[in-house]
C-alpha cells in the first residue's frame, strides 16, 4: 500500500470520527398533556438552528409517561431507556393526566420520569428561577420584591424519600393500614450534591444557602454536618448559610433576593423549586438541567432538560401552552452538554426581547400586551434568536 493510501484511509477515519464525536444526539421524550405541544417549538428551533447555523443535532424520538403505558404498558420502555442512556442529552416534555389516574402504581406516568432519574443517575438538579424584567408585575408577589430575582435551586434528584426504601403500604390486620416512606441520605450523596452547589455559586454570587429540617429529622443533621464539612474543606472561599427548610419556603416568599443559590434535598427542592416557581411570573417561565457525575474518561456528564411546569392536561390541546419553560431548557442543554454558551445566552436573550415586546401566553397575560399561542411565541423566540 502506497503511503498516500494510507494517508486517505486515516482521513476518512479521522472523518468518521469528527463526524461520530461532532454530531449531538438528542431523544426527545415529549410525554403528555402540554408535552409534545411545547417540545413542537423546541424541534423547530433545533431544525433552525441544523439549517441555518449549521448545527450538527441528530434527534430521535421515545415515549414517556402515560402514552408509553398505552403503548407498552410501561411508562417508559427499555428501549427507550436504553436511548436515553446512549443519548448525549435528553430534552423532556411532561407527563400524567387524569387519564393515568387510575392505572397501578409501578407504572404511572411518573414512574417513567423517576426511572429515567434514577437509571441515569441525575443526582444534580439545577433549576434556576429568573424573573425577566417584563414580567416582574405578573408575579403574585409585589414588584419591588420579585425584579431582578436570579436565585438558583439545587435540588438532590437521586435519593431521599423520593427512592428511600421500605416504601410500602402495610396491612396491619386491625383495619389499619400503614403507608411507610423513608427519607434516607448517605455522605456521598450530600457531599457530590453540596459540591455542586459550591462550584455554581462560584460562578454566580458565590453564596450557598443549605436547607433541611436538622430540629426534626436524623437525615438533616447529617446534611447539615456533611455541607459544613465539604464547605471548610474545600468551598472556604463561597459564603454557606443554613436555614431550616419551612423558614426557607418563608423567607422564599419574603426576600428572595437574599439567596443566590439554594442547596436542598429531593422533596423540600421539589416543594421549594414550585414556590421560586411562581415568584418568576408563572411555572410556565421555569426551565431546569438534570446532570449526573462526569464519566471517568469522556467527562461527559449524562443529562434531562425538562420545564419544572406538568403536563396541565387543563390546557393541553388548546394551543395556548407557554413554550418558553421548554425553550429556556433546551437552552441549559446548550449551556451544560455541549458548551455552546454563547448561543445559550442569545436564546435566553431573544426570550427576554420577545417578552420586552410584550408577547405573552395567556399564564403572563397582563393589560396592554398582545396574547399570543404556543406556536406564535415559539416562532417569535426563535426569530429573534436567529435574526
Ligand atoms: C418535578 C415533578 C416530579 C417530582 C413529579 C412529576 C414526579 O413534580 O419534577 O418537580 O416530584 O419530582
Ligand atoms: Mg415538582
């Protein structure tokens, strides 16, 4: 074999290999109600962005949540699943609705969420609450104490009461019945939660505040313990507060300005995260990054987007859904999977601009702006976005 041979083999491997490595596979996972109505603009984004930008994204699709239980009486498939891992990230919609109510535990719509938490390993959820300046007067809260709120919540997503086991519901045979939860948190799992916090506020306002209920519950002294350990040894630099979690839903409400990053477990970071929710207008604002640890030799971290809204299979269907959750999640994508950070930073730029225009879906509808459909806000977005 001649060397110029040998030279056009390795181009076409190196080829192959750029191209292996370039393209950014995404599994879409739209799920129920709302779902697939605001992952619709988020596909039209990725295919602006394919088309015009020269983006390299290859997307499959999958089912998720109630419509994989019609389909394979499970919430989510192992094909589905195993998609999921070998995905680069994957974007989620939403799941459940009144018409799951009914179907046995181990396979509601949730489940195909918790599954996909749990098998990947997403112990790092990021969910950061922004109000955008033009919606500042559609928050329930006043004006003055919303403006300007840039707080950011992490959530512990892999343990807790969430997956603690015994998790049962025991006949006792007196007519009693009891149901049993565990909440149950081990060092490992408080200290890489507590160190991604730190690493965020670094970049941030270089402030943790770490919340638990240490006056009553075994699991938040040793949450406690474990945050003030991982913060002197190696987080002496941010500033750590602790506050127990019910005065930290109140002070949520209160002040939010006074936290920059929050650091919780998996329930009070759900119950927590609803509250920041509404303190940026509407849920329908809120998008978030679910990552779990950097492989050892790719350092690629597996991760979920998803918007913190449900599926409000109230309004699914209808076309009035607000998107901006989904877009501003697939923007974290961006940010968190693949580096484009600059990109990240314009698509949350034409979200602002397009609410400066006093563009609103009807859950941030206030007087004098123009009400506009799922379609037409997405569309809006990623106009702006490109142009
Ligand atoms: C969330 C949701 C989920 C949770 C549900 C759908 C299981 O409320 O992501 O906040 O409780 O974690
Ligand atoms: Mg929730």
């Amino acid at each position: 074999m001649i060397l110029s041979e040998i030279d056009s083999d390795f181009g076409v491997m190196r080829y192959i290999r750029t191209a292996l490595m370039a393209s950014k596979n995404l599994l879409l996972l739209a799920g129920d109600g709302i779902g697939p109505e605001a992952m619709a603009e988020v596909k039209k984004l990725i295919a602006a962005m394919n088309d015009k930008l020269g983006s390299d994204f290859v997307t499959d699709e999958g089912l998720v949540g109630g419509c994989a239980y019609d389909a394979h009486g499970a919430a989510i498939s192992d094909a589905d699943m195993a998609k999921a891992m070998a995905a680069d990230a994957v974007l989620f919609g939403a799941v459940g609705g009144p018409k799951w109510d009914a179907v046995p535990y181990e396979v509601r719509p949730e489940a195909g969420l918790l599954r996909l938490r749990k098998d990947m390993e997403l112990f790092a959820n990021l969910r950061p609450a922004i109000c955008y300046p033009a919606l500042a007067a559609s928050s329930s809260l006043k004006q003055e104490v919303v403006e300007g709120l840039d707080i950011l919540i992490v959530r512990e997503l892999t343990g807790g009461v969430y997956f603690g086991e015994p998790k049962q519901i025991v006949d006792l045979g007196n007519g009693q019945k009891r149901g049993i939860d565990t909440q149950v948190y081990d060092t490992f799992e408080i200290e890489r939660i507590s160190g991604v916090a730190f690493e965020l506020a670094r970049t941030r306002k270089n402030h943790v505040t770490s919340m638990e209920k240490r006056n009553v519950m075994k699991s938040g002294v040793l949450w406690n313990e474990v945050v003030t350990q991982t913060h002197k040894a190696r987080y002496a630099d941010v500033k750590l507060d602790h506050m127990l979690a019910d005065a930290g839903g109140m002070q949520l409400v209160r002040w939010p300005k006074q936290f920059d990053v929050i650091v919780t477990d998996n329930l009070f970071g759900d119950m927590l995260s609803d509250i920041a929710a509404m303190l940026t207008g509407s849920i329908g604002m809120l998008p978030s990054a679910s990552l779990g640890a950097p492989d050892a030799k790719t350092k690629k971290r597996k991760a979920l987007y998803e918007p913190v809204h449900g599926s409000a299979p109230d309004i699914s269907g209808k076309g009035i859904a607000n998107p901006i959750a989904m877009i501003a999640s697939f923007a974290m994508c961006l940010r968190y999977s693949f580096g484009m950070v600059a990109e990240a930073d314009k698509l949350e730029a034409a979200i602002a601009a397009v609410l400066d225009d006093g563009l609103r879906t009807k859950d941030i509808l206030s007087e004098g702006m123009t009400e506009v459909g799922t379609v037409q806000m997405g569309d809006a977005i990623i106009a702006k976005f490109l142009g």
